[in-house]
C-alpha cells in the first residue's frame, strides 16, 4: 500500500447499526475521506457492510485491534486483509510473535493494506497500568512497543499526533502514524491529548482518525471539505 493512494482522514463510523451508518455514509464522498469500521459496527454488521461501503468507492480501516495467540491472529489478519480493506491493526502487547504471525497472514493474503499497532491504549495512565502488571514509564513503555512493532515488519502504529516526535527517532523512515484525538477547537469529548488536522499532519502524522467533529457535524461534507483545504495548505 502507498501512502499517497489513500485519503489522509478517515472517519470513524462510531455507530450501532447499519442502517444510521449507510445514512450517514450516503451524504460523504470518497474524494473527501475513508472510513474506520470498529468492533460494535463490525459486530453488528461485518463483512456485508465493509462490501458495501467499498462498492460506494471509499477505502476502509478496519479497527479491530486484535490480541490472540499467534495462529489466530494470523489467520484473522489474513481473512481480514482479503475483505479488501486498506487499513488493519493488532495490539503490540500481544508481543513480536503475534505480531510476526499477523504480517505473515497479510503477506499470504491477496491485498497489500497497511498492517499496525496500537501500543498503549489512550485510555490508560500509569496507574491503570501498573494494575495489570506493566511496570514503568507510559512513554517508555509506548517507545518500546512501538520499536517492537518496526521489528515485526508492522507499517506503523495508531499514536496520539502529540508522541509522534517523542517516537520517530527511533523508527524507520517510512513509518505511518495513525492519530486520533483530533478537534477542530477546543472540545476534548472524552479525549485526553487532542490536536488539530493541521498540527497533527505537521507533526508527522500519515493519516487522521477523526469522529464526532465530522459524525456530530450540522454539515459532515462542509467539515471535510474545511479539514482537507486545511491540511493541503
Ligand atoms: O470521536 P473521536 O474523534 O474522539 O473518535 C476517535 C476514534 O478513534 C474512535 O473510534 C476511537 O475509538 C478511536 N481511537 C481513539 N484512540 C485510540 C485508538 C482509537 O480515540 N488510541
């Protein structure tokens, strides 16, 4: 997959049933943005839903973060790469070897998507992780798992746009970063770190995910349209 054959936003479709979503979908365009499927819409919809919104021409990331043992994994990331998505990513604390065995199920598949990782969910603090036995600095931590993603061959990682110049140093030069969090003002949400299209994109950011300032929008298309005149500036 090149970076370039793909739209820099995709929106996330945060919602529980089909039909909300083709409404919702019916009033984008591809030229726009792709779209994130994440684990309630799959859940409800799967495969038959991803085939339509790719007959409706837009390029899909598929977000479900998987975390198994190796074979399973590899054999997910394969049928999954062959839905035709672009986009597909597993958890880095699954460890190298699951990580090893999802690349080798996306090389065997049909499709070439981007394969990343999320490192550490944002929803954690140090806190949150020491309770689950993880030791240690967050950003150490995130670094570390992040390199071991780069080893596995992963094309990049889903990071908040604000770390990508904490992490790049120390990853390979076509490395993608997958960034969330991002507003248009100053309305968090439930969002800890957020940054603007512009920022993130100047930061180093390969491709944007972004949900409520487009789904929540009065004007879904005049919102993409302003972020996308934003970040080709
Ligand atoms: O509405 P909002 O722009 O906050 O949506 C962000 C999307 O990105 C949601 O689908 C959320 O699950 C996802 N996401 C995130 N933070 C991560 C990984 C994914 O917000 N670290």
């Amino acid at each position: 997959m090149n970076n370039n054959q793909l739209p820099k936003i995709f929106v996330a479709l945060d919602f529980g049933d089909e039909d909300t979503t083709k409404t919702f979908i019916k009033k984008l365009s591809p030229d726009l943005c792709g779209l994130k499927v994440g684990k309630e819409l799959f859940t409800s919809s799967g495969p038959r839903l991803i085939k339509w919104i790719h007959e409706k021409g837009f390029s899909t990331f598929l977000d479900l973060k998987f975390h198994d043992i190796p074979t399973t994994v590899k054999k997910a990331c394969h049928v999954a790469a062959n839905l035709g998505i672009s986009i597909l990513n597993v958890h880095a604390l699954g460890g190298s070897k699951m990580m090893d065995a999802a690349r080798e199920g996306v090389n065997e598949s049909d499709n070439n998507p981007f394969l990343v990782a999320v490192t550490i969910l944002t929803s954690h603090d140090e806190d949150s992780l020491k309770e689950i036995g993880i030791q240690g600095n967050l950003q150490q931590t995130i670094n570390k798992l992040a390199i071991d993603a780069a080893r596995a061959k992963l094309d990049g990682i889903v990071c908040s746009a604000q770390d990508i110049p904490l992490v790049k140093d120390t990853l390979p030069d076509n490395f993608i970063f997958i960034t969330p969090g991002i507003r248009l003002n100053d309305e968090k949400d439930d969002q800890k770190r957020i940054m603007t299209p512009k920022d993130a994109i100047k930061n180093g950011a390969s491709f944007l995910v972004i949900g409520r300032p487009v789904t929540l929008s009065d004007d879904p298309v005049k919102t993409l349209i302003k972020i996308n005149d934003e970040i080709n500036l």
